[in-house]
C-alpha cells in the first residue's frame, strides 16, 4: 500500500470530539473527517507525535459517544505550533467493532455514489 493510502475509505463528518492525554484537562474539538481506522482532528493545540490517548468522538445517529483509544501520528499540512486550530491525524488503536461498524454506516451514508 502506498504511505498516503489509508487502510479506510474516510466520510467528510464534523463530529465534537473530546480528548483526554493523562491528567490533563480534556482537549474539546471536532473532527474533520473520520475512517473506521482514524480521524482528523482540529483541536485548540498540539499534541506530540506518538501520544496515545483517550478519544470521546460523538456522531451523529443519536447513540452514546464512542470511548476509543488513539495515537496522534501526523500533524496536517498547515499545522504548526503557532498556528491555531491545530489539525492532527490521529489512528484509532483496535476500535470495538461496535465502534467501526457505526462509523462505517455514517460514512457510507454520507458518501455520494
């Protein structure tokens, strides 16, 4: 597979996101796009490269948020820690099937044929 190919098809959703990374306070957002296997997440501020952390991702089909864990692993073209908003790419790390299966029906509602 070629390094910009991702492993799953993404759907455009803004969803609320809310970030834990340790004790800190919670980090509030939204993403930008969403995949079964990651997201893109715009954020108030950076988080490093390789930190996992907790992810409250709230969609859009009147169900609880999904509880995931994932790493941040790319910074989006743009990003920079002077800028703000920051975008960060995230990858879910082993998300619940309950968990894809939701985002997979988002994304294939939302996604034009």
């Amino acid at each position: 597979m070629h390094p910009n190919r991702r492993a799953g098809e993404r759907g455009s959703l803004k969803c609320p996101v809310e970030v834990r990374v340790g004790d800190n306070p919670p980090l509030r957002g939204h993403t930008q796009n969403v995949s079964a296997t990651g997201s893109l997440l715009v954020l108030p501020c950076e988080i490093p490269l390789g930190i996992e952390f907790r992810l409250s991702l709230e969609l859009p089909d009147d169900l609880p948020p999904l509880e995931l864990w994932a790493m941040a692993i790319r910074h989006a073209a743009g990003s920079d820690a002077l800028s703000r908003p920051v975008r960060l790419g995230v990858t879910f790390i082993l998300p619940p099937i309950d968990a894809v299966r939701r985002i997979r029906s988002l994304i294939y509602e939302t996604t034009p044929s």
